[in-house]
C-alpha cells in the first residue's frame, strides 16, 4: 500500500471509530434513563411496602389497636402512659420511614409527585394538640437535623 491509500484508510477508520463512540454513548443514556427510571420504582415501592408493613402492624397487634381506637374515639387524654408511650414510639417509627422517604426525594430517588404523597401524610399530624410535646420533641432527637428543619418549615398550621 501507498501512502495516499493508508491516509484514505486510516481516515475511514477514524470515522467507523467516531460513529461506533457516538452510537455507545447512545446506547448509554438510554441505558441510564431505564436504569434511572427503574431505581425510581424501585426506591417508590420499598418505601410503600414499608408503609403498608406499619399500616399491617396497626390492625394485627392487640395493643396498637386499642391504643388507636382509644386516641381516635377518645382523645389523647383518654390514654394510660403505657398507650401514650406505645403511641408516641410508634409514630416515631412510621416518621422514620417518612424521613427515608425525604432522602430519596433529596437524592432524586423520588420525583415531586410521589414525594407530594408522602409530604401530605408527613404533615397532616401538625394542627393535632400534644403532637409537638408528646412526639415532636422526641422525633426531632432521632432524625436529622436536615428532616428536622423541613418537617418544622414545611408542615405548618
């Protein structure tokens, strides 16, 4: 081979090798926009399924039960201190599956409109009397200063 023939060739490899880089990159994001997506629901139903344990846990356990019959029926005063200590550790445990829901929502895991779910329940407790005093306080020690600061700023009367 010449010289003029190995340029031609060498320049017509560099283009197959410049279209094989531009297709990987496509194949690539698209890769990434599933895997993306599939993290997404993937993050979405474990947090679900964590809820819908909790949710099981409420109706299944005698003592629960009674206690949330009693503060739905009755109030909080109407509790014993065993109750109002069982409701007040039990609302922290389902707060910490809110708090991991804030972090994936931080993190992008969750997008607004799922996170939008979780906010609303997150929130709901803020106008309740003795939330703050019987639970807030203990939550605020047991969950990060970042989640924190966004339950107290963003669930508001």
């Amino acid at each position: 081979m010449n010289n003029e023939k190995l340029q031609r060739f060498a320049l017509i490899a560099e283009i197959i090798g410049g279209t094989a880089v531009l297709v990987t990159l496509g194949v690539l994001v698209f890769e990434i926009r599933g895997n993306t997506e599939a993290v997404r629901t993937a993050t979405y139903d474990a947090l679900a399924a964590d809820i819908a344990d909790w949710r099981l846990n409420q109706v299944s356990d005698n003592e629960l039960a009674e206690t949330n019959f009693i503060l739905s029926t009755e109030g909080r005063g109407a509790l014993t201190p065993r109750q109002s200590l069982l409701n007040a550790t039990n609302t922290i445990v389902l707060y910490q599956h809110y708090e991991r829901a804030y972090i994936q929502w931080q993190a992008g895991n969750l997008d607004d409109s799922d996170w939008e779910r979780f906010r609303s329940i997150l929130c709901a407790p803020v106008g309740n009397p003795g939330f703050e005093v019987q639970v807030g306080q203990r939550l605020d020690r047991i969950t990060t200063n970042r989640f924190t600061d966004y339950r107290k700023n963003q669930c508001t009367e």
